[in-house]
C-alpha cells in the first residue's frame, strides 16, 4: 500500500527492490532464505527480507569479534558521546519509526512511538553510565595491599528478541553493551524484520560517521536456526534472550552448557489484586490497560484478577464498560485502542483458550470472538475476553499458563493472605499490582510474606515499567534483569585484583608456607 511504502521510505528501507537484505556487518547483504514480513491489520506482505544464512552468521560474528577488540580501546565517555548521536538519530525518527512498529507489530500509535521513546531514555542512561561504571577499592587483610574489582568490555553481546517489543528490547541491551565496550549481534524476531533493519539503518549511519566498524551492531535476521547458531556459537560471550518460557528454557540450558552467560527474558503471568478499600478510579482504568492495552500482547499484560469481594461486583461492572467502549481498529489511527493480534496463529491460540474456558464451564462475561467483518476480517482482531472459572485451581492451565492474547481471568478473594497464595502459585514470576490504601497491606506486599515476582506494584498497574530500575521476572521467567538499575554489571567482565605495594609477600589467612 502507498502507506506502507510512505512510512518504509522514510526510514531508508527501500520498497523497489523487491528484497530488502536483512544482514548488516558493516555492509547489508543476506543469502539466507526469504522472511515475508505481514501487516497483522491488512495481511499486505510488507516486504521479503533477504536473511542470514549460516555462512552469513559466521562471517558477522567473525567481524564483530574484530570490531570489539577496536571497540573496547574507545574510552567509555567516547563511546556516550556515540550513544548521544544515536539518541538524537532515533529521536529524529521517532514518529516514523513508531509508526512501523504499529504497521509491523501491530501495536496502536502512541504505543508504538513510546517504545522508540523508551530506547531514547535508555540512551540517556547508558550516556551517563559511560562515566560511572565504576568498579571499587576494597580493603585487604595484607599490609600494604589493595583489592580492585575492575569492570573491563565482556566481548560479544547476542541479543535475542521477541515480536512483541521489536525496538525498545533490543535498545535496552544495545545501550548497555555499547556504554560497557561490547559489540552486539542482533537477532530479531523473524515476523518483525523489518523494524531491526530500519532501527540498524539509524544506528549504522552513526557507527561509521565517527569511524567506528558497523560491525559493533551487526544485525542477522532469521528464524531458529540462526538463533540457535548464536546460542550454541562459544564466541559469543553473553546471550540476552527475550522470548517465551519454551524457547528460553532450550536457549538457558545449552548456554550453561558452554559455560556461557545469559540474561533470560520470559514468559510473564502477571496478576493484579484490588483490596475493597483500593481507588477504583484508579484501578479499573489500569487493569483495563494491563489488560487490553497492546492487545493483551505484553510480557507484562493482565491475565489474572483478583478481586476482594466487597468491591468485586462493582469493578466488574465498571470494568466492562470500558471492555465495552473499546472498538478494534487500525493501529495506525490516532484513535484507536484496539489493534490486532500479531499473527494468525495467536488468533488460533486465543480462540482454543476461549474453547477451553467454555470446556470448563467458566462464564465468560464479555469476549471470545474473532471479528470477521470487512476490513477486520483481513487482519487479525479478536475481542478482548473477561472469564470467571468455576475453580481457582492454580494448577489449571488456565492459570498456570500464559495466553498470548487479550484473557483476564477473575477470582474473587476475602483475605489479602488468598489472593498473595495465588499470585504466586504459578511457575512464572514478572510483574504483580497490589491496589490498596491500607499501609498494612503494601508492607506485606514488598516484604518476605509478600509478591515474589520481579516486579512489585502498589497502586500502579502491571504494565509500562519505566528504564531506570532494573527489568525483570523471578522464577520460570527467568531471573534476568535488564535496562536500568545494576543490569549493566551483567555486561562487563569483572576481575579482582589484589595489588601488592609491600616488600613482603604475606599469604591470606595468615598461612604460612616457607621452606
Ligand atoms: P519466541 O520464544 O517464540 O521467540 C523469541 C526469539 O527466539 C525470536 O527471535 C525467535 O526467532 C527466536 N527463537 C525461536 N526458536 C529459537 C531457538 N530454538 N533458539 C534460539 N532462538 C530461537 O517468543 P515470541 O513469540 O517472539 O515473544 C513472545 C514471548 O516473549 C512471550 O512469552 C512474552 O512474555 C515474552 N517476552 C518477555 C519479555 C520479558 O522481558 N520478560 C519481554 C517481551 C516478551
């Protein structure tokens, strides 16, 4: 469509040549098979992307280890100063790069252009980060001895993502690696192309205007193989996977299997519980968002409510008007809230779900239908779903399991002590929302008896984290922690370094050892 080729064109992708390579080493090129890049809202083919081959991969990975034995000589605050240019690249791009993330992914608007915001503040971040990763003196037990722990480049970063944060993810790890010394190698998912190869172009063009190899951002687009080329490659120093538990628990285990770093980003099952004294003006509008938002498509969405039981049937009811208020639409209007699932298999795993949930006799108070009318019908729009199942048996599937798609499932609590059991019986451990105005309540929330999920809200939503904590899930989704915080500590290679200033050379521990 014109729109589509409008908004490619103006992010330098070109839309005549019929393939549009996907691999970047300092050149684009790719002989690797054709990824056809979908628009989930009109189901247009967007574009064929020319991907890595294996000999691609190899070559790019070859070409990144060079660049970072260059790269890692530039003094930190040089390499801000280069963080800094590609900040303003992608601030000058935001809107439009924002705009094909919702073409692309299919996320609304506003959606799309804060996750282009997102890796502009994690930009701003790492550019501080760049003069204040500092390592410590310690104190030794030896006379005249001094311990350093030093941070030094770790090597080669690969960076895994999911369809669902095409950008922002990868801006997260890129900043850190770049402000560390590293070099990066990057491996989008294989439905969103097209948004890796638009933020590459951004991020090249300021590699080399200051001379710096492209190589330190290398990009292979591709499918399983070419992720799991990286996981199992030795070369690459850390894997910083964001994906689903499934293919996070393969990518963990063969990385520990070579003794390899890794920062697992998975699989969330995120619960919200609104006590009776909460401010339902507040928490019905943001479980509404957690929910619906993104289409039920982030990591940290809404899937579980927990509802005290003075205020249960009143937030239902409130909460299904704004069910009811929301139409599907073209993410692209400014208007809209409601864009499509991803792909057509998320509408099969939305609808089987919706099928199991009538299997077990849960009443499903709004939801449950794909829209088939003209022009929904070409793109892949659901109905966002409310449940009640008959049991909260936390061993179902239907709680223990995370859908992709817009569910939230309710159940309904009288002590504060239920409703934390529940939120934490399930394998997955993101994001969890306590809404209460009882000091009680939060303090038991955040402490040992509380949440055990990496991220603990009160009286805030479980999704939209900001960059400046550290980003992360406990238990199966995977204890990694990204973007802000300590998380750049995972990037650098730390040594310990005992200096000895003396003309002695005591043992520790006071052992004796001479002849
Ligand atoms: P996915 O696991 O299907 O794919 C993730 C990435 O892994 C893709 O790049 C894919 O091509 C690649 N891949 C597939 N098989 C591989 C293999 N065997 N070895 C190596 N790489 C392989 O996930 P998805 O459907 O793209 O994304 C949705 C999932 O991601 C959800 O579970 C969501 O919760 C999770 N997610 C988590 C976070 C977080 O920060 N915790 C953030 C975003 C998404």
């Amino acid at each position: 469509s014109t729109r589509a080729s409008r908004i490619l064109s103006s992010l330098d992708i070109s839309t005549t040549s019929t393939e549009v390579p996907g691999v970047y080493d300092g050149e684009w090129k790719g002989s690797g098979e054709i990824l056809t890049s979908v628009c989930p809202t009109t189901g247009e083919i967007l574009a064929r992307v020319k991907s890595a081959s294996p000999e691609d991969l190899r070559e790019t990975l070859a070409k990144a280890r060079d660049a970072y034995t260059s790269f890692r000589n530039v003094p930190a605050p040089r390499r801000g100063e280069i963080i800094r240019q590609i900040r303003e690249a992608l601030a000058a791009k935001r809107v439009q790069l924002g705009a094909l993330v919702s073409l692309e992914m299919g996320k609304i608007k506003t959606e799309g252009v804060g996750e282009v915001q997102e890796f502009i503040d994690i930009c701003d971040y790492a550019l501080g980060l760049s003069r204040m990763m500092s390592g410590r003196v310690v104190a030794s037990e030896r006379v005249g001895h001094s311990i350093l722990e030093v941070p030094n480049p770790l090597g080669v970063i690969g960076i895994l993502t999911a369809f669902n944060f095409p950008v922002a993810v990868y801006g997260w790890n890129l900043s850190l690696s770049l402000a560390a010394g590293n070099a990066t190698i990057w491996k989008p998912s294989h439905t969103t192309p097209l948004c890796a190869i638009a933020v590459t172009t951004i991020v090249s063009k300021v590699l080399e205007h200051n001379g710096i190899s492209g190589a330190v951002a290398g990009l292979v687009t591709g499918g399983k193989d070419i992720g799991e080329g990286i996981v199992a490659n030795s070369g690459v120093d850390l894997v910083s996977f964001t994906g689903s538990e499934r293919v996070g628990r393969s990518v963990g285990q063969n990385v520990s299997a070579r003794f390899g770093k890794s920062i697992l980003e998975l699989g969330g099952n995120n619960a919200s519980i609104i006590m009776d004294d909460a401010d339902l003006n507040m928490a019905v509008p943001s479980v509404f968002f957690g929910a619906v938002g993104t289409a039920g498509q982030r990591c940290t969405s809404t899937r579980r409510l927990y509802l005290q039981r003075n205020i249960a049937d009143e937030f239902l009811q409130r909460l299904l008007k704004a069910y009811g208020s929301v139409k599907p639409e073209d993410p692209l209007v400014d208007t809209t809230l409601l864009g499509p699932l991803h792909t057509s298999n998320a509408v099969n795993v939305y609808e089987t779900t919706i099928k199991y949930l009538r299997s077990i006799d849960a009443e499903i108070l709004t939801g449950g239908i794909r829209y088939n009318e003209a022009p929904l019908d070409k793109g892949n729009f659901v109905q966002p779903a409310i449940a009640i199942p008959k049991s909260v048996d936390t061993r179902d599937k239907i709680w223990c399991t995370e859908t992709f798609a817009p569910i939230l499932n309710v159940a309904i609590f009288d002590h504060l002590d239920q409703a934390i059991e529940w939120n934490n019986a399930v394998p997955q451990g993101l994001s969890s929302s306590l809404w209460t105005r009882d000091l009680r309540n939060a303090g038991q929330w955040i402490g040992p008896n509380g949440s055990d999920a990496g991220i603990v809200n009160i009286n805030v939503g479980n999704s939209g984290a900001e960059i400046s904590a550290a980003f992360g899930g406990n238990k199966s989704t995977g204890w990694g922690r990204e973007s802000g915080g300590d998380a750049w500590k995972q990037y650098v290679r730390w040594s310990a370094c005992t200096i000895n200033f003396s003309n002695e050379a005591p043992l520790a521990q006071g052992v004796t050892f001479s002849a």
